[in-house]
C-alpha cells in the first residue's frame, strides 16, 4: 500500500495514525507540508523504516518550502513522474490529512 501524508508532523496526528496501519513492504510518500518532517529525521523516519516501509518525499515540494534534495539513503526523492509510478506500482493507497 502507498500511504501519502500531505500535513505537517508537527500540527497533525496523520503520522501517528499512519505509523499504526504501517505493513512490511509499504511505502510513504510526503507531499505538500508534510516533507517538513525531513526536520526531525530520527523520530520519524527511523520509525518508519523500522516497520520495513520505504520512505519517498515529493522534490518541488521540498524545493517549495526552502529544502534540498540532501538526503541519507533510506529516503528516496521523487519528482511527479516519480509519484504517478507510486500509484501505478501501488494498486492500493491511502491519503492522510
């Protein structure tokens, strides 16, 4: 399943609540205000990538809110070609606001 969060960690339970439903071989992608989690990598991420989930963030979105592209190699980039192959790859997904 493709799980795309689109708001902020930090003013939504969605990463909590999505963390919860997580299985081995799932994968996030981070849309929208929610790439700010790139901030605080070791609460989020390592418990995403501890339940086996591979962890995607949408680059003009990155772009838009002042980040790089500098991430370790857990954390995967895409553009929006890379995001329709998410969903085409994926025939299951869920939104989370």
């Amino acid at each position: 399943m493709l799980h795309i969060l689109t708001r902020s960690p930090f003013s939504s339970h969605s990463f909590a609540q999505c963390r919860s439903l997580l299985a081995e071989g799932d994968a996030i992608l981070l849309i929208q205000d929610a790439v700010v989690a790139i901030t605080d990598t070791n609460r989020w991420f390592t418990d995403f990538e501890n339940a086996g989930v591979k962890i995607y963030l949408l680059e003009p979105d990155l772009a838009a809110r002042g980040f790089g592209a500098d991430t370790n190699g857990e954390i995967h980039i895409v553009d929006y070609k890379g995001f329709v192959s998410l969903t085409v790859e994926h025939e299951s997904q869920m939104k989370w606001d």
